[in-house]
C-alpha cells in the first residue's frame, strides 16, 4: 500500500472514531467532510482500501442520519483498523474492513445503493479534473461513463475552470497579447 494512502485511511478513522465517540450529536455530521474527502482520495487513488474506506464512512454517515447509535460494534473494529495499518497488516486490516462491511449490512440493506452512489461521486470528481486540464465536457463526462449534466451540475458548485482571482487581470491581458502578438491597442506586431 502506498505511504500516503496508508497514512490518510489512518487519519480518516481516527477522525471517524473520535466522532463516533463524541457525546455531542452535531459532530456527526463532520462523518459526511470526511466522507467527501475520503470520495475525493478514492477518485485519486483509485485504490480499493481508499474506495472501501469511502463507502464505509459514507454508510456511516447514512446511520448517523437515521440516528443509529454507534456502540462497540463499531468502536473496536475501527479501532482495530488504525492498528493493524500501523504494523502493515493489510490482510487483517482487509478482513476486518470486510467485517464491518457485512455489520453495517446486517443494520442497513441499502449498503449496495451508497457503494454505487460512492463509486458514481468519485466519477464525477475525476471527470471535473478531465475538465480542469481542458478536456471538454463530453469528453470528460463520455470517458468516465457518466452524464453531462451530472458533471455540470458537480463544475457549477466548485470552483473547478475558475481563473485564479489573486492574479492581476493586467497581467493576464498582456500575457494573452503577448500570446497571440497583439500589441495594447489592438494591432498585429
């Protein structure tokens, strides 16, 4: 496993079980940052450890939604996961991301439905980067198998093809008259 990615799906559960042990109710609702951010790795990545760490945060989320109280269920396998990453135990770390999987299953059969909604957000944040780099949208969108307005609708919230604000528009101005050989009043050099 890669260092960074190690070191990130680290981090992600320690937030995650300090969450989840927070006696406030409004911290649950810090699980769906961190289900965003997890998505976003996921899209990066593209790893099977930051995509299942995706999908579990994210049905997480959905429990704490419903209200589902998170008890030593949770608490111990999670805790278990930051461990066995530390010593580099992938297969036991895999096993027991397994096991949480089917225990969240067991409480919510919608499971499979937030695994497609997961796998379709990281699409999207991976087509907005196409875009970012100057792919257009249909070409963006055709790639990765997801639809235009869905990618439209993900470009329209962000600040994805924005210009950077901080920058001089005199500069730019001159930079693409310098680019293009035009002088200040408009004519050709």
């Amino acid at each position: 496993m890669n260092e960074t990615i190690k070191a990130d799906l680290i981090r992600i559960w320690a937030k995650v079980l300090e969450i989840i042990n927070t006696p406030d109710p409004n911290d649950i609702f810090e699980l769906r940052d961190i289900s965003n951010f997890t998505i976003h790795n996921a899209s990066i990545y593209q790893d099977k450890d930051s995509t299942s760490a995706a999908i579990l945060v994210y049905a997480l989320s959905k429990l704490a939604d419903r209200k589902i109280s998170f008890g030593k269920e949770f608490t111990r396998p999670i805790t278990r996961f930051t461990d066995l990453l530390k010593k580099d135990d992938l297969i036991g770390y895999r096993k027991r991301v397994i096991a949480l999987f089917k225990h969240v299953e067991s409480i919510d059969a919608r499971l499979r439905y937030y695994i497609d909604e997961v796998v379709r957000l990281a699409q999207i944040k991976k087509g907005s980067k196409l875009y970012d780099h100057g792919i257009s949208l249909a070409q963006s969108s055709e790639v990765l198998g997801i639809s235009q307005w869905d990618l439209m609708d993900y470009i329209g919230a962000t600040t994805v093809g924005e210009p950077d604000s901080r920058e001089n528009v005199g500069a730019r101005l001159r930079f693409t008259r310098d680019l293009f050989g035009i002088s200040g009043r408009g004519a050709r050099r």
